[in-house]
C-alpha cells in the first residue's frame, strides 16, 4: 500500500484538493457538488475557538456532492454548539455513519434527530448493545416446566427483536457487518476489535476513493489503524488521507 499524504486528527476543517467526477445528491440543490471538506464538530483538541471541546468524535465529509456526518460526539448540547459554530446544518444531510456502540460516538444522536428524524443511519451490527442485532427466538431459554409468568414472554418469544426497534427507529437504521459500498466509491469498512477491553466490538470506518487516492475517515480504530488501512487498501491501494481517533492497540 501507498501512504502518500497526511494523518489528521483535530479540531478544524480540512479542505482536500482533489479532482473527481461529481455525483448528484437528493438533499438539496444548494450542495456544491464540487466541495471537498471535512469538518470536525466534536473533538477534545484544537485551537481556541468557539467549538466546545469534549470527549468524542464528530464531522463533517462533504465530497461528491454527499454530506455525510460521522459519529455525533458525547453531549447533545455541545454537537448542537458546535454545529452552529460551524453554521453546518445538520438537516442537509445524506446520512449518518456511527463508527462503534460506544457513548462517546453516539449520545449526540438525541439532538441530530430533533433536527433530522429521518436520516438513514448506518451503524455497526452487533449481538448486543446500543446498535443490538435482532435476537432469534431460540436465545432465550425455554423450560416448560416453569408457570408462564416466570418465562420469557411467557414462553413464546419473538422471532427477532432489536433494541431500535422498540424506539420507532428501525427504519432509519440501517445495520452493517461486512464492508459496504454505500454510494458510488463511497464504502464502509467494518472489522471487529480483537484486544480486551473493546474485545468484539465491530467499528465502521469510512473510505472513499478520490483520484488522488482513498480518504479514511476512522471513529476510534479500537481494531487498529494499520488493519482498517490494510483493509481499505484492499479498495484503493493508494492511501491519501487518513483524519479521526487512533487508539494504540495495546492500549
């Protein structure tokens, strides 16, 4: 693989000067579809400004005429700051990546679907937890020799059933477990963390191939920088840009 340009991760808007076919958006006909920026609304460094900083991870990707928001940070109130700030607006938005279960990516979704309900959302797909896959039936223990009120659902689970579900927000989810093609050249790299502590944990990472290489945008790499590069490479060998959290593997 080829790590030309830069690694990044602060609090800033990065413009990336690139040329590239412009692909056409649904959300609004104001988009430039020629801008290529990615802007960090939630992050704990940075110059002085009017963002707030915090524990988190949140921005902006603009390019092909697509306006992505990846992650939402850790407090509503300072996603809802911080935006403004920016003077994003946070209703033009094609959908949403979160990179991993974990608060600190997904507590801002209180206020980004005040704004934005119907959002399609993309999120990693787990056995349990906050992005919980749909449980077969056959996970909960049945013994008929206990009453029915000391059985789940009385003995007679659902077929599936996922914790979204029961907040009407189904259908603006969308659950991932495989790297994904979700817009032309734009993917989602999914893999899953293999040290303690975040042992399991499937985490989304975003890439999009650009002419001057591929674009990685990461949340907390808790499965490791060089396998989420190692597998975007496996798109684009090219690597131009990589921007987000990166926590050491042995950490």
């Amino acid at each position: 693989m080829i790590v030309q340009s830069w690694v990044a991760s602060c609090s800033a808007a990065f413009l990336l000067f690139i040329g590239y076919t412009a692909n056409t958006s649904a959300t609004d006909a104001s988009i430039d579809p020629a801008k290529a920026q990615i802007t960090v609304l939630y992050d704990a460094f940075g110059q002085a400004s009017a963002m707030q900083k915090d524990w988190g991870y949140a921005a902006l990707i603009e390019y092909g005429g697509k306006r992505i928001l990846f992650d939402t940070g850790n407090n509503p109130d300072i996603l809802a700051q911080n935006a403004k700030a920016k003077d994003v607006d946070l209703l033009k938005l094609d959908f949403v990546v979160m990179s991993t279960g974990t608060a600190i990516t997904w507590v801002g979704l209180a206020y980004l679907l005040k704004v934005n309900p119907k959002v399609t959302i993309y999120a990693p797909k787990e056995g349990f937890g906050v992005y919980g896959a749909d449980l077969p039936s056959g996970f909960y223990r049945k013994d008929p020799s206990l009453p029915p009120e000391k059985r789940y659902y009385n003995g007679a689970p659902p077929e599936g059933h996922a914790v979204w579900l029961g907040l009407g927000l189904a259908l603006i989810f969308q659950l991932i477990d495989k790297n994904t093609e979700i817009a032309p050249s734009i993917h989602l790299i999914t893999l899953v963390s293999d040290k303690p502590g975040t042992l399991e944990l499937r985490e989304l990472s975003l890439a999009f191939s650009t002419p001057d290489g591929m674009v990685i945008v990461v949340g907390c790499s808790h499965p490791g920088i060089d396998k989420i590069v190692e597998s975007a490479s496996a798109i684009n060998p090219h690597i131009h840009f990589i921007v987000g959290g990166f926590h050491p593997r042995y950490s």
